[in-house]
C-alpha cells in the first residue's frame, strides 16, 4: 500500500521533536553547575524552541496555526527573551560584585593594613579604589559632596563607567539632589552626572557618571533615515487619502492634487503633536532628535519616534514632554472632527455607513450629540475633516498606549515609577497580541505590537531625579490621557450603539 503524505510526515516530526527535546536536556545538565546564569541562559533557549516545538506537535496532529497566532507565538517568545536576558543581566552583574568583594576581603585578609583585621573593614571601604573605574583622585573629591543633611554615604559599589554610593538620605529628594548636584558642578564641572534614584533594595542611592556617558546626537545616518521615513510618509499620506476618496493612487497619479488638501491635514495633525514636544522640550531645555515618521498605507502615518538626546532633570520633565504631543495633536484632531461634524450635510462628501461610527466611543458620542437624530438611518453623509480628526485621534490614542518609548509608556514611567511601566509594557503587548488573534482581519494591532516590540519595548533611561514624583495635577492629567486613548480606541458594542441611536 502506497505511503501517505501523512504517514510520511508523522515520524519526521516526531523525530523532529525528540531531537529537541534530547537537546534541551543535555543543555539543561551542562547548564546546571554554573547555577542561576547558566538556568537562565538554558530557559532562553527553551524560550526560542518553544513556538516551533508547538508549531510542530500540533502540526503532526493535524492542527495548523493561522499566520497572525504564528505571530503572537513569536512575539511572546521574544518578549519573555527579554524579559530573561534582563535577568541574567542583573544576576551576572551581581555575580561580579560579589566575586570583586570576595576578591578585596582575601586581599585584605593576606596583608592587613596597619593592624586592621577583615572583621574591622566597613562598608565604606569595600570596591572604592580597586575596583571604581572612576580614578582615585577624582573619587576622593566626590565624596566630598555627600553630607549629614542631604546624603550620608555608607558603601561605594562600582557601576557600569562610575560608582553607586549607598547610604542614607537625609532630607527631602529634590533637596537633597539640588544640594549634591550644586556640589558636584562645582568641584568636578561638567566632568560628571549625578543621579538620585531607587536602588535595588527600594532604598535611595546617588549614582555617578561621567558626561561621556550622556545621550549623543543623532549621527548623520540617522538624521538621513528620518528625511528617507519623512518622504515615505508622505507618499503613504496621499495615498491614504487617494483611499479616502476612492481611488488608488498608483494607478491614478494624474489625480495626485486631489488628495493634497487632505494630506496637509493630516500633515497638520502629525506637525501639531511633534510641536507639542519641542514645545515642553524647550520650556525644561531637554534636547529631542528628529521624529522618525512610521508610514502605513491604510491610515497614512502611525506618528513619529522621538528620542531624547540629553538628559532630563526629572520625571516631572519626562511627563510634561511626553504628554504634550498627544495633547496638542488630539485637540487639533478633536477640533477637526467637530467642525467637520457641523459642516456635514445631506451632500456631503462621504456618503459612510452608520456602523462606521460605532467604531469608537469618543467619536461615535460626539457624532451623536451634533448629529442626532440623522445616525439613526443606515447611511450618514459627513464632512472630510470629520474622518481626518478621526484618524488623528487614532494616530495619538496609539502614541498613548502604556508602553515602551511610547508617549504612553513614558506618562506611566513618570507618574508610577519603571517597575510599573515594565509591568503595563508587558500587559499592553499580551493586549494586542490577544486583538490581533481575535480580529485577524484588523492588521493594526499586531503592526502596533511589533513596533512597540523591536523599536520601543525599552524604558527611557532613569532621570537625573528619579526619586521626586509628579504631583496630583499631573498624575490627573496623565489618566485622563489615558482615558481618552480607551474611549478613543474602543468601539461601541452593536447593542449599546443601537440603544444610544447610533445605527438603524
């Protein structure tokens, strides 16, 4: 009897699959003698094999997976990496330290200093000049700046180009930080930076490091990428708005003017959200680079990346620039949208079906206030600008997800702190994978998730004073954002929509 493609491929799998399984228990054995950094890096590995592993078990059970939850599969694959690469990271640096430590008290202990036994060596004393790559002469002079009524130090730990100075924090942060600040600008010059944040054992800590160790500029390659993204945007722009009018573009160029009008006013939208940011950019004298612009062909841009190329003074800077885009850009989508609902008409452009706006909250509520009682037929007619404030509403409630560099993320790092942010980082990416897995037919979501992924996923590095949180105004200001990102982003239920008159 002949052999089936099925009988054929069965044993390749399962052969496959025990192959992988006899690798990852010979790598867990030679991983484990060198303890918790050797676990990590075998669970990294299983972290990589999982989805494929899956892929094939349910494969050689006759069960195949769509594209979009091959995607997801790999996404959480790449986001639980991370995760582990984070932790071998810290669990390698503590492993350093503790061997550097064990290295200074042997030394200690081989030849003592002037009488001095190993019971007798404080803390202060441990990794200072041995270990610190920030040189003797120079360290002796920082120590100088600590003080019993803004930071008593107690231990110096070397870090990464400088030094961690345990201790006690004696007055309030933003006191203490202007008084250590003041102190070390005046000794040093611009030679160091210092840092007050949370340490590993929630306690305050001030970090040193050298200038050398600030953001740089954007290189001249990257300034080119951002003018290569900036021309893709708008060529993905008018075509955007070639769709909104019913056409294609490429096969229609002689009719390029026609979508011009259209595409400065989403133009308009994308400028008002980046100004947004020079503008709180300039009033804490924080430096920003080029926005690189993220063309789509459905909705013409996702917004523009923005990196911070200085330093910033405090989270209530990292706030304050980070909502100020989404904030300008929204009103200015929101002010769009209402004068585009006044303007319609009977004969309006756009001749949309009324289930189009039950597709957001925000939008489907305003519509009916001004519109009334005319989204209770099948067919509404409104104005261009109506869809354009839409689509910029959308563009900033995206910027406003909880997550990475997002304009989100960062309101949330500002207000609760990294751990928070990493947790709603997390959270935000299960969130879209979880949309796309169920709305395959939306690409947005899952775009979305790879962009946060690849390009944004990491937190913006800690402020000078991490310690000193927003006050209430801000932390009311940064929820109400995120609120209008939910009521922006989440569509009505049909039931709920019908029982408000939107839809016939």
């Amino acid at each position: 009897m002949p052999t089936t493609l099925d009988q054929f491929l069965t044993p390749i799998v399962f052969v496959i699959f025990a192959l992988a399984i006899g690798v990852l228990v010979w790598g867990y054995r030679r991983a484990k003698p060198f303890g918790k950094l050797g676990k990590l890096a075998w669970l990294q590995s299983v972290v990589l094999m999982a989805p494929w592993l899956l892929y094939f078990v349910l494969f050689s059970l006759g069960l195949f997976l769509s594209l979009p939850a091959v995607l997801i599969l790999l996404l959480v694959s790449a986001g639980i990496y991370i995760y582990l690469g984070r932790q071998m990271r810290e669990a390698g640096q503590a492993e350093l330290l503790r061997q550097k430590a064990a290295q200074r008290l042997q030394n200690l202990a081989k030849e003592p200093d002037q009488g001095t036994t190993v019971g007798e060596v404080n803390a202060t004393t441990s990794l200072e000049e041995d270990a610190s790559p920030i040189p003797p002469e120079d360290l002796a002079i920082i120590k100088g700046i600590f003080s019993i009524d803004s930071f008593f130090a107690t231990e110096t730990i070397a870090y990464q180009e400088g030094a961690i100075f345990k201790g006690n924090l004696r007055t309030e942060a933003e006191d203490a930080f202007g008084k250590l600040s003041a102190k070390l600008k005046d000794l040093m010059g611009d030679k160091y930076r210092l840092f007050l944040v949370e340490g590993s054992e929630d306690r305050p800590v001030v970090v040193i490091l050298p200038s050398s160790n600030d953001p740089q500029p954007s290189t001249l390659a990257q300034k080119n990428l951002a003018v290569v993204l900036l021309v893709a945007t708008i060529v993905t722009t008018l075509e955007a708005s070639a769709a909104l009018l019913g056409f294609d573009l490429v096969d229609n160029w002689q009719r390029v003017g026609e979508t011009v009008p259209l595409a400065i006013a989403v133009g308009i939208i994308l400028l008002a959200h980046e100004l947004g940011h020079l503008w709180q950019a300039k009033k804490w004298d924080v430096r920003l680079s080029w926005p690189f612009f993220l063309p789509n062909w459905q909705i013409g841009s996702f917004g523009a990346i923005t990196r911070f190329e200085s330093l910033l003074p405090s989270r209530n800077a990292l706030f304050d620039v980070a909502i100020a885009g989404p904030a300008v850009g929204s009103l200015v989508s929101l002010l769009f949208l209402i004068v585009g609902l006044i303007l319609s008409r009977e004969d309006s452009l756009f001749q949309l079906p009324v289930q189009f706006l039950q597709g957001s909250l925000l939008v489907g509520t305003v519509a009916k206030v001004i519109l009334g009682d005319a989204l209770t037929k099948d067919i509404v007619a409104i104005h261009p600008l109506t869809v354009l404030g839409w689509l910029g509403l959308v563009i900033n409630g995206l910027n406003l997800l909880p997550a990475g560099q997002l304009d989100g993320g960062r309101i949330i790092q500002a207000i609760y702190g990294r751990k928070v942010a990493r947790r709603t980082t997390i959270a935000t990416l299960i969130i879209l994978g979880g949309i796309t897995l169920f709305n395959p037919a939306n690409p947005i979501p899952l775009y979305w998730a790879i962009v946060v992924l690849f390009l944004q996923r990491q937190l913006e590095r800690p402020s000078l004073n991490e310690l000193t949180e927003p006050d209430d105004t801000r932390a009311g200001l940064g929820l109400l954002a995120l609120l209008l990102m939910l009521l922006t982003l989440i569509p009505f239920s049909p039931n709920w929509a019908l029982r408000l008159g939107i839809g016939a």
